[in-house]
C-alpha cells in the first residue's frame, strides 16, 4: 500500500484541492470509508452519497461526532466529519 504525505495545497490542472497539513494518504483498493453524523446541517453534504448519484460508491458509517473523530484517528475511516476542537488531538 503505496503512502504519501499531503504537506500544503495541491494544484490539479485549474482546479486546487485543499488538504490537511501532514495528512497521510492511504491509497485503498477498496471502497473509501467515510465516518458522517446525521444533523441537518450535513444533510447536503451527505446526500449525493445515501440518495444521489455517489450511492453504493462509497463504504458510510454514522455516528456522534466524537465517534466520528475517534474512528479516524484510530483508522476505521479514511474521511470523517470531526469537531474542529477534535483536530488538535490527532497526531501527525
């Protein structure tokens, strides 16, 4: 499993993505595992993939936030909706 270390911003082509500062890349073979919570303020994010086109695509948990910070950290979620306060407990 090839890693790599996402260390500022990232061009692709015109478009630029935005990445945590030292946040390893774990490329995967199978489905992306995404740790979300269930308030209306994610529901927009959320339904492209419980109802629209990203449905099946994707391998989707939810849980309270702190759980949600908890299973990336401990690397049951490769993407996950964490309390911002949740930020500075993960090690780099």
């Amino acid at each position: 499993m090839e890693m790599r270390s996402l260390t500022s911003l990232q061009r692709f082509g015109s478009r630029t993505g935005c990445a945590i500062v030292n946040c390893p890349l774990r490329w995967r073979k199978g489905k992306l595992r995404i740790s979300s919570v269930e308030f209306l303020n994610t529901a927009p994010l959320v339904w492209g993939f419980t109802d629209g086109p990203l449905t099946g695509r994707y391998d989707l948990s939810f849980a309270v936030p702190s759980q949600c910070a908890e299973d990336l950290k401990a690397g049951r979620a490769d993407v996950g909706i964490i309390p911002a306060m949740s930020i500075s407990a993960m090690e780099t």
